[in-house]
C-alpha cells in the first residue's frame, strides 16, 4: 500500500504501517523502517521505535498496561501485574468523566452545553430503562455522548459495554473518536477469525468498547454476544441490518436457480392471472417491476411443502450464502412469515423482526439507540421489534440548528429544462465537472447505471461503497471523480473540500421487497415517512460534516423531485432543511437553467451575494418546528400491538396474535391517513382468523375472518395489491355485500338532503349545470358546488367571490371517508400546457382544507385541476403531489348528467323514503356511486411512474 500524505506533505498513518485503526490518519513522525520491520516481530521491538505515540506497537503495549490479568514479559526479569482499577477512578455521572480524561486526551476540553443536557436527561431518568433514544444531528457531537455513556457505564458498574455501527468505516472513525477522547476501544471489525484475541478479551472482560458493526450481533452466529449494554449508532438505517438474519432472498439468477422452484411452490398463494407472467421470460413492464404478496393463509396451508422445497434448493446450494444463513432462521417459521414476490426476486421474512428471541441483542441489560433524526409513527419501534423505546428529547437550540449549509438545486423543475427533458443530462454532466467530486445516492442499481451512463463526465472515474469502505482516500485524492452509492445514506463522511456537490437521484423508498411493497403496492407512505425522510436528510449532508462547511445537492428524478417541492414534506424535515428546501425550490421552479447556473455559482462562492440568502434562512428556521406527518400519532401508539402481534404469530400463539390485530386496527381505525396500512393488518387478521377456523373448526373463527375480509378491502381501496393475493376463502368473507364507505356517505346524505327532493330546490340544482359550460370561474364553481350536493358529498362548499389562488375553488367531504378538493381552470385556453405553478397550487388545496376543516384528509382523499389545456409540462409531473388529477370540462359536465340521471330515476321510483341499499341500487344501475365515478377523475393522474 502506498504511503499517504496530508496536505503539508507529511506522511501520514496508514494499516499498512502496523498502526492501529485510531490512529490511522495521524501524522507519522517516521518509525524507521528497521524498527517497523522489527515490530512485526515481538512487543520488545516498540522500544526501538521513533515515534511510540503513532505507533501499533506502543499503542498495543499501552492498552495491555490496563488489563489487571496481563502477565507481561519485561527486560530483566518478569514481573506480574497487580490488580488496579482505571486511572480517573469511579467518576459520579457521565460529565465528570469527561472532566477526568480531558486532563490527558486529545479531544475537546469540556462537553458542550447539549451533550450534558442528553447526558444528565439519561442519568437522572433513563439510566434504569432497557430501551432509550436520544436524536443529535449531525455535528452535535453524538459519539461523544454515546461513548461516554458507554464508559460510565463500564467504569461505574463493570458492565461490557458494545458499541455498533451501520459500517466498518464508521466503525474505525468512532473507535479514533473514542480513543481521542481517552476511552479505550476495542476495534472488531470484519471476520471475526481474524480478531485481535487481546481485544476482544479486554471487551470481554470488561476492559475496554467493542466496537463493532450490527452484522456481528444480528447474525446467525453473532460474536458481539456477552454485551450488557449496547449503543446502537445511527438507528434510524438499522433496519436492514436487523431484519436480515431472518430475510430470506432467492434471486432470479443462473446461478442461484431455485426462484421457480419456489415460485411454483407458493403458486397456490398468486392470483393465477399472475403466475404466467412471472414465469415468463419476457413479461410486460407491469409484471417486471410490480410487487406482489402471496396470501399468508395459502403460504401456512402449504408451508410444508415450501419448506421442502427450500430445504432442499439450501442442501443443493441452489441459493446464495445469505439465503442458506436465513435459512437456519426460518426453518420451521415460513407459515409465520410473509411472502414477497417479484419477477427478480422472492423474499421470505416476518413483517417485524421477531429480536426478541435473539439473545445477543434481547438479553442486555440496556440498548442506547442514537440517530441524528429520530422522529414519530413507530418507525424506530417496528425496525428493531421492541414495543417501547424512551425518547430522550432533543435539546434546546438543536432542535431548529443543524450542520453546515446546503443548496437544494431542481433541474427539472428550470423553465427550460422542464420543457427539453434532454437537456437536463448535460446541465447535470456541467454541474458535475465543475464541482469535481461528487457523491451520488441513489436508490437501486438501475438507477446507478443509469446515472453512470447518461449523466457522468465521459471518463469520470467512479468508486462503489465496497472500493472505500476502509478509507475514503482513494475517492478524495481524485480531482474529478463520483463515488455512487447504492440504497446507502449513511456512513460517509466527506468534510470541506473532500466534496462539494451531493447527488441525489431517485425517492429513497426502494429497500427489500417488503419495503418496496409497502411504498409502491399498498401505499403505505405514512408508515415509511420517517424512513425516507431520514435518508433524504442524512444523504444531503455527507458533505456537510460542520458549521462551516457547505455543498450543493442535486436533486433529479421526478419521484424525488416532486417529494420534496411538497409543502408538507418540507414541514416534517428539521427546521433547517425545511428552510433550505424552501429557497431551493424558488430557485428552480420556473426559472432559466442559466438562472439555476449563477445561482449555483453564488452559493459556491459563499461570498456577500449569498449572505443574503443565508440570512433568510436562518431566519425562517427559526419560525419553523419540525411537524409530524399526518396519522404519525396514531402509528405510534399503535406500533406496540404490532409488535404483540408479530412476536405472537412467531411464538404460533394465533389466538393472541389475533387479539394484538384487533387492538392495532382499533388504534388506526380513527386515524386518516394510515387506512391503507391498516388494511394490510386487517388482511393479516382475516388469514389468521381463517387458520384458526380451519384449526378449530369454531364459526366464530369464520365470521371474524369474513369481517376481517372486508375491512381489508373496503381499506385498500386505491391500491393495487389487495387483488393481487389468491382468493383464499374469499367466497365466505365477501357472502355479505357491504357499500364502499364513500358510496354508503353519499347515499346516507342524499337520503338525508330533503330539500333537494322537493322539485323547486331539484330544478334549481340542475340548472348549475350552464354554469359549468362557461368559462367565468364564478358560475363554473358554483357549478361545481352543486355538483357536489347531486354526488352525495356531506358538505359541499366553495366560495367564487374569494379570488384567493390559496383556496380551493370547490370541496366536496363525503363524511370521514373522503374529500374531492377541485382547482377549476376553465377561463384557459386549450393551447398551452398545464404548467409547474398550478399543479403546485393545486396540489396544496389539500393542506389548505385540513387547516380549515380543523381535521386530517382521509386516505385516498384527492385533489382535481380542471383545465381544458391537452398537454401538461414535464415541470408539472416534476412538482405533482401524488393525490393530484387533471380532467377536462367535458368529464366534469358528463359526470353532472351521470348523477342528473340517477337522481332523476330515484325520484320518479319515490325513493326518498327507502333505505340505503335500495338507493345504491339504483345508483349502480347509472353508474352514478363515488367508486364508480371516482375512477373517471383519477384516469390522468399529474404524477406518473417515474423513469429513472
């Protein structure tokens, strides 16, 4: 390995020297090369050396000073160490710690005045508690707190304490950070056969911090397993790591050839439509990137069989290495797990990691999960499987402050380049040149090789995680090069000048299959919001590692794109990134690409044109606090019984999982926003009640199963995987006919709606309908108002006469089912596209309308622009929140005679008495109930399937 230099020209440490990993970096005063040579050979040899501080040897020599059972040899005899307890002594909390080590380390004097405020919040209340949080951003000095807990910890109550972190890099930079302060790591990391035996004997006894990777606790043969404490390090990007003991992959490879065999093993669990396409060769876009789940109910009625076939694919190695450690998991468990189907792959695993039968991570006596972005809704909770974690709030001053400054660029959203897509390539191609370096997230491999081949400098040279995991030096000494980064938002560190300019490319939401499932075929959002938003926060600071530091971030792809320019995204990122995203998204939407360059140039130059602008976002974060997305409260307090239920079905105790079920969709029941997840759940309730029936034999079993049955699918409205699942024991659950929620609100309302039986308010109603063949947007939404009413909406309001592009111009609520939030722009002309600013403003009526309702959207609530413009600008599909839809006037006027019609039926039948079935019933004759209508509103949504 070739020496490394620092910027003056002096050598610096490298592994190749023999120099343990805290010292890696250092400047090295130069330890002849006869005595390095000399230090492979024995311990002696350290005396001989020229620089014993930066040197392996004396640094080993040092830590076996601290180890009462060490028996050294000495120069003129031997002699044996007596027993002695470190040399600050027993301190009374974590702060006096630092008071006693700073008198000899190489870190800072004291502690800051918020790391003491976390440190005494965890001495005084959370000491006792098996499950604590605390949330530092970035620079805010997290390791030192956690380091110190750890070494109080170990000092006042001999406790063997471990300290994990998502990556070896990491793992390396905190053991330095660690021995800067004065507190003595142990350094495990990689194969465990190559481990210093004295490191992980001082661990072991109680010595020193291990500190080491989650893979080394969360595996099948963990070897961080004698810890009494752990200190989890950036939990928020553990749930990988913590499920993958237990994820089962089977891939679709040449080499890995058991994908079919398994397929054809859980075909009895796919909708049999599916089955052809999957086993195709050359299936349509639909089927090559959808995700399906095989019903629970079918994969336990055949799981036998699974497992024969996986045990035998294991015994032949037909799977990867990966599959057949799972395997030694989920042996015995396939009926307890989920089913994950695609065309590249198969993922068996449980919905919540069952950790409570893993003893290297259940059994000590405290785990300490740190991330710089904590946040709401249980997230925290499901990706490590416990039911209660304490929060140890953030300090004052932290909570709106982060680290560095960055710049959000939007190419896609500049007025020109929204207009030429094409162009976007080179304007990202000149960004990158002219910054140098650049890190790029993105989601999954595809993207990676799309941006590798479309939007990276011609001969760029390019890096991979794997190529710098031990040391950043090969990416950082280069002038122009891009380190991408697949699925990874954390564990790279690239400070000031190492890099400049992130790239961020693709929505951060395309995880294992379980992850994709949950995002992109239930439409779960809420329950990965937290998710996302910690990996879109702690991507866009890799290079923003301190308060003077800067960088641009590239944002491209649609689905990101438009992710962030949300309003309310923007409200539940830290104040800080909210301020920034804001002045971002100015700067971009609508303006020139040259507009966009110079305003890049002026951030770069950090020089008084920028001051400007850095004042006014220090000044908006400070009006700002971090909100909680919508249902997050719920999500939270649900999360407990999930977890209930999770473990119970894997301990087989389907009685009890079923009564954790009930306990988790009556805590989502009232909220808004989480129906979709809830839905999930309930389908889990309905295969968990048809095993129990088919067990016992009990009709109770059954009923409970049909009610689940269609909560499931009255919930899913909207989403496509509910149809997707065999139809197990559908027959018996779908026997009761049940009206879609909305179309039961409408049909309850206009039974109600007396006045608009009689025939005066019935013709005055209908004759709203000129209004909405005009082009005066007062009588056009007034129009929409009555059209309202004629739908069954609950409340129907607008108001014509504000004029204010804030509000919506009509809304229609159908009770707590759902809301139709219209944006009529009927006075445009049919030339010209539908541009940026009004999917924006259309898109954020939605917000608008809970803040006047006082109340949460329902899910699957939408927001409709009517325009009769035939084309829409790529800046408009940029910015497009996903609840949004265009219609032309003519859809609108056609939707108006579809209700005329079965209003007018309805009448002359007298049913203004009848009941709400009856009036369904001649709804559905016309066509005329929401779920039927609904779908014609929503068959030009203004987002799409992103291409990247």
């Amino acid at each position: 390995m070739t020496a490394r230099h620092d910027g003056a020209g002096r050598r610096v440490c490298r592994p190749a020297d023999g120099c343990c990993a805290p010292h890696w970096g250092r400047v090295c005063s130069g330890c002849p090369p006869a005595a390095r040579g000399a230090q492979a050979g024995g311990r002696s040899a350290s005396s001989s050396c020229a620089s014993r501080a930066n040197c392996y040897e004396w640094a080993a020599v040092k830590r076996e000073s601290d180890l009462p059972t060490r028996v050294m040899g000495r120069r003129g005899g031997v002699a044996f160490k007596r027993g002695q307890t470190d040399s600050v002594g027993v301190p009374s909390d974590p702060e006096q710690l630092y008071r006693l080590l700073a008198r000899g380390n190489r870190g800072p004097a004291s502690v800051w005045g918020h790391q003491s405020k976390v440190m005494e919040h965890w001495h005084k209340e959370f000491r006792d508690k098996s499950d604590v949080a605390l949330e530092l951003p970035t620079g805010a000095g997290k390791t030192l707190v956690g380091g110190l807990i750890a070494e109080y910890l170990r000092r006042a109550d001999g406790r063997r304490v471990a300290y994990l972190c998502p990556t070896r890099q990491l793992a390396v930079q905190t053991a330095r950070k660690l021995d800067d302060y004065g507190i003595p790591p142990s350094l495990l990391i990689g194969q465990s056969k190559d481990w210093d035996q004295v490191d992980l004997t001082r661990f072991q006894a109680g010595g020193s911090i291990a500190v080491s990777t989650y893979s080394h606790v969360f595996n099948a043969r963990p070897r961080i397993d004698a810890a009494d404490v752990l200190i989890l390090d950036d939990a928020h990007a553990a749930e990988g790591y913590v499920a993958k003991p237990w994820s089962l992959r089977i891939r679709r490879r040449s080499h890995e050839s058991a994908y079919k065999d398994v397929l054809a093993a859980l075909s009895s669990a796919l909708d049999p439509l599916l089955l052809p396409h999957l086993r195709s060769e050359n299936p349509g876009d639909q089927y090559r990137t959808g995700i399906y789940l095989a019903s629970p109910a079918a994969v336990a009625a055949q799981a036998n069989h699974v497992e024969s076939v996986i045990r035998d694919a294991v015994a032949h190695r037909k799977v990867s290495d990966d599959a057949m450690y799972a395997w030694k998991f989920l042996e015995t468990h396939v009926a307890d797990c989920l089913a994950y189907v695609s065309y590249r792959e198969i993922l068996i695993r449980p919905l919540i990691a069952p950790t409570f039968q893993h003893e290297a991570f259940n059994s000590p006596k405290q785990r300490i999960y740190m991330s710089a972005t904590l946040g709401a809704g249980g997230e925290l909770e499901r990706a490590f499987g416990r039911p209660r974690i304490h929060r140890i709030p953030v300090p004052a001053g932290w909570d709106k402050e982060g680290t560095g400054r960055r710049f959000f660029v939007f190419p896609e959203i500049a007025r020109d380049l929204a207009s030429d897509p094409k162009a976007v390539a080179p304007f990202v191609r000149r960004v990158i040149e002219q910054a140098g370096r650049a890190v790029v997230l993105t989601p999954e491999t595809r993207v990676a090789d799309k941006f590798r081949e479309h939007y990276l400098p011609e001969n760029y040279r390019t890096f991979t995680a794997q190529q710098v995991e031990e040391d950043l030096a090969a990416f950082t000494s280069e002038p122009a090069a891009a380190l991408v980064l697949t699925n990874r938002y954390d564990g790279v560190d690239l400070p000031d000048d190492d890099c400049r300019l992130v790239v961020f490319t693709g929505l951060p939401a395309k995880g294992d299959l379980q992850e994709r499932f949950l995002h992109e075929s239930v439409g779960a959002d809420e329950v990965l919001r937290e998710r996302i938003r910690a990996r879109i926060q702690q991507g866009a600071g890799r290079a923003t590692r301190n308060l003077r530091d800067h960088a641009a971030v590239l944002v491209l792809g649609r689905s990101l794109t438009s992710y962030l320019a949300r309003q309310d995204i923007q409200a539940s990122m830290h104040p800080e990134i909210h301020a920034e995203l804001e002045v971002g998204v100015d700067a971009s939407l609508g303006q020139s690409s040259d507009d966009v360059w110079s305003n890049l140039a002026i951030f770069n130059n950090q020089g008084p044109d920028w001051q400007g602008v850095e004042e006014d976002i220090v000044r908006n974060r400070e009006t700002y606090d971090r909100q909680d997305g919508p249902g997050a409260a719920a999500l939270q307090k649900a999360v407990r019984s999930e977890v209930a239920a999770a473990n119970a079905l894997w301990s087989k105790d389907h009685q009890f999982a079923l009564a954790s079920i009930k306990s988790v969709t009556d805590q989502l029941r009232n909220a808004q926003t989480p129906k979709r997840y809830s839905s999930l759940w309930s389908y889990l309730g309905f295969c968990v009640a048809h095993r129990l029936a088919e067990a016992t034999g009990e009709a109770q079993f059954q009923q409970t199963a049909a009610s689940y049955f269609r909560e499931a699918r009255r919930n899913s409205l909207g989403a496509t995987w509910f149809d997707r699942v065999a139809p197990v024991a559908a027959p018996l659950a779908a026997a009761v006919e049940e009206l879609d929620p909305t179309d039961e609100a409408a049909m309850n309302t206009i039974l109600a709606a007396k006045d608009l039986w009689l025939p005066e308010a019935f013709q005055a109603a209908l004759s709203s309908r000129a209004g909405l063949q005009q082009t005066d947007p007062d009588p056009y939404e007034d129009g929409l108002v009555h059209l309202g009413r004629l739908a069954g909406a609950s409340k129907s309001y607008g108001d014509p006469r504000d004029g204010s592009a804030a509000k919506p111009d009509a809304v229609w609520i159908f009770d707590s089912a759902r809301w139709v939030i219209w944006e009529a722009k009927n006075q445009a002309t049919e030339t010209g596209e539908i541009g940026a600013e009004q999917a924006r403003q259309a898109g954020g009526h939605r917000r608008t309308t809970e803040k006047a309702e006082g109340a949460v959207a329902p899910g699957d609530s939408i927001c409709v622009l009517a325009s009769p413009k035939k084309k829409v600008n790529d800046g408009a599909y940029n910015v497009a929140e996903e609840n949004l839809y265009w219609v032309r006037p003519p859809q609108v006027l056609a939707l108006f005679d579809t209700l005329t019609r079965a209003w007018q039926d309805a009448r002359a039948r007298g049913l203004g008495a009848t009941s709400t079935a009856e009036l369904a019933a001649v709804f559905r004759e016309h066509r005329a109930l929401p779920s039927q209508w609904l779908p014609t509103l929503r068959q030009h949504p203004l987002w799409r399937t992103p291409e990247e």
